[in-house]
C-alpha cells in the first residue's frame, strides 16, 4: 500500500467523522471466561487464549501473562501506527521490528510489600528499521507515531476504568 492507497481509504472515513463525530465513537470489546486452576480464557476474535499466573507469581510458564500481553498490545498498535505514519509521510521501511520491555516489582502484586507498586513501573518501546529516511523525517515519524498509537496513548496518559460486579443469584 502506498500513501495514495491509504489516504483513499481513510478519506471518507475522515470526512464521515468531520460532519457526524459520534459516527467515530465506537466501543471496542473483550470478553473472557474463568478457567481451571487460576486462568482465564480470553477470545481473541482469532484464537482463544489462556491466560494464567507469571512464573514470578506462582504460575508454570505453559499460560500467558496478562503482562507480556499488555507489551504485546502495545507493540502491535505501535507497529501498525509507525507503518500507517510512514506511509502516509512517504517513508519506505524495507525492513523493521518493534520490541517492547516493562519494568515490574512482583512484591506489589504479591502483597509482600506495601511500598511496591502494583503493575509497570516503565516500560520501553524501540523499533529497528531499515530505511533511507533521515533523522528528521525518522523523528516525525516517531513522533506521529507516538500521537496516533492508542495503546500507547491509554498507556501514556492513563483512562478511567470502571468496574462493576454482577452476581449470579
């Protein structure tokens, strides 16, 4: 796909949301369901995945890790945003990959210190591509990818996040 290729598609979705803005307003969903043992299956819309316990919380390593697949969210959106962005700014990435790493103290998670916070305390997204843009361009295009990615962004800035239980009688 080149540039004209994207801005065709996304042109009326631009225009769409210009005149009629709760047009863009969609809610994204996910759902799960509690397992054997301490896991919970999540349906992905493409497989179903199990998620358990991390290694460092008492779990075997054989499930996935809510954490890892909070990087790998973020590194997919990332990825996808940065191949958006330089397309849509005419870079042409011959080659690439995204990595992303977090910092975790698991004494949060485990109750074992108070002190320790519960969840990541940074995290690092990097990507390695290989182009001939120069550093100003492959500056922009880090940074509008920065401003478009959504799981960075929520990361970033923080949401508000509800939560509501509902018991089966």
């Amino acid at each position: 796909m080149n540039g004209e290729d994207l801005k065709k598609l996304q042109t009326p979705l631009k225009d769409k949301y210009r005149s009629e803005p709760t047009s863009a307003l969609i809610t994204l969903k996910a759902q799960g369901s509690l397992s054997e043992g301490i896991s919970c299956n999540v349906e992905t819309g493409k497989a179903l995945v199990q998620a358990g316990l991390h290694p460092a919380t008492g779990g075997s390593g054989m499930l996935a890790c809510s954490g890892d697949m909070l990087l790998q969210a973020l590194l997919a959106c990332a990825g996808v945003t940065l191949n958006a962005v330089a397309t849509a700014i005419d870079i042409k990435i011959k080659d690439g990959t995204v990595h992303a790493e977090g910092d975790l103290d698991f004494r949060g998670t485990l109750g074992v210190s108070k002190e320790a916070p519960v969840g990541f305390t940074a995290i690092r997204l990097s990507f390695t591509l290989d182009t001939d843009a120069d550093e100003e361009k492959l500056q922009k295009l880090i940074q509008l990818t920065e401003r478009y990615c959504v799981v960075y962004q929520t990361i970033k800035t923080g949401t508000v996040i509800q939560t509501r239980l509902q018991a089966k009688q």
